[in-house]
C-alpha cells in the first residue's frame, strides 16, 4: 500500500518568512503532485513532478522531487497571506487507474 | 468553461439515515472519481465511474454506492450513515479511463455532518 506523509502537519509564519513544507514515502512514485486547497474549496493543483532531482518553480514556490522519488519539498519564499491553505502532496496509483494517494495535508497559515 | 459542480454544499443527516450526493463533471470529462475528506486529513479515494460502471473502489464498505448517468454526472450515495461519516466528500473528474498521472479537477465538495 502507498502511504504519503506530510510534515510539519500546522505551521504559522509572518507575512515575508521563508518556509519548506515536506512530503515523504517509503514507496517510489511514478510521480508526486502537490495541491493547495482553501476553506470551502476543493483541492487546486500546483505542479506536477515526474523526473527524480526535478526541480520546478511558480513564481515564489519552488517543488523538488527526491533523487528516488520517494519525496518531495515545497518551498515558499517571502510568504504572504494569500499562500494560507492547505498544501496537499498526491501521487498516481501504481496500478492501472486513478486512486490518487493523498498525503494529510500542511495547514499554512501566514500571519500579515 | 464550467468547473466541477456539486450539491448539495452543506447538509445535516441524522444515525441512520441516507444520503445522495451529486456531481456534474468538468465540460469535456468523462469519469468521475469520489473522495472523502475527513476534518484534518487529506482526501480519500472511495471509488470512480466511466462509462456508468464503476471502475474502482478504494477500501470503502458497501453502504457508499454510486452512479454515473449517460451525461456523466454522478451521485454518491451513503445509506445508514454513521457518525464517522461526517467529511467533506470530494468529487473529481478526469478524461478518459486506465492509467492516469494528470490532473484532478475537484468540486467544491459537499459538506456532510451526521448527528
């Protein structure tokens, strides 16, 4: 069974800090994907990586996936109070279909 | 270019009661994945529909039922519901079945509280 951790689970910043949120797994994933979801809303992609070592920025974010692709980081320069949300890593079934995995979720919340 | 529609947004059930959920797809999609989302988790997987049959199930009991209608809409439905069932419940569509790496387009779910 693929299991996705998230880790800090809560993590309160000041407008302007830096921050690295991290998701892990002991299984290999084809892929990870990460989604931001906000109150009331439903879940919003972000990015997609696929390549081991990529890294991929949108605009102030930056995604890195693990040489094994068992991991990944977001990092977050100069946070602001629109970054607040729920940050969701996700990886593709290793079977033939789509039950996505989801991990538990960071809870951002950015402080002006 | 329409989203991912659900209704209802919020509802109040009692113990034992039932439930219907329901999902209109994203212009252009044609499966329909559900998930449920309990407060302080991430999202999961209880089943998709493609061509009005269900395709996959995550580990789900047999009181969650779905359907997919030849518009590709779809209904969740929950019978004697448990308090444990209280979530936001997730619908997702997609295009086209099999292995998929792409991505999710997610509703704005469908806030369920059980008393």
């Amino acid at each position: 069974t693929q299991l996705l951790e998230q880790s800090p689970q809560f993590l309160s910043i000041q407008e302007g800090e830096n921050l690295t949120v991290y998701c892990n797994s002991s299984s290999v994933f084809s892929s990870l994907q990460w989604y931001r979801q906000e109150p009331g809303e439903g879940p919003v992609l972000l990015v997609t990586v696929v390549t081991g070592g990529e890294v991929k920025k949108l605009k102030r974010l930056t995604f890195q996936f693990g040489d094994a692709r068992k991991d990944s980081s977001l990092h977050i320069t100069a946070a602001q109070p629109g970054d607040t949300g729920l940050y969701l890593c996700a990886g593709p079934p290793d079977n033939y279909g789509q039950n996505f995995v989801f991990g538990p979720g960071t809870r951002l919340s950015v402080l002006p | 270019d329409a989203g991912v529609t659900q209704s209802p947004t919020h509802l109040i059930k009692t113990r034992g009661q039932q439930v219907t959920l329901r999902c209109s797809p994203k212009s252009g999609h044609d499966t329909v994945s559900w998930y449920q989302q309990a407060l302080g988790q991430g999202p999961q997987f209880i089943f998709q529909y493609y061509e009005e049959e269900e395709r996959q199930r995550g580990n789900f009991p047999d009181r969650f039922s779905g359907h997919q209608f030849p518009n590709y809409s779809s209904e969740l439905n929950v019978n004697a519901l448990l308090l444990g069932d209280s979530a936001l419940y997730l619908c997702a569509s997609t295009m086209g079945q099999g292995a998929y790496t792409g991505e999710l387009f997610f509703g704005e779910g469908s806030r369920l509280t059980v008393l």
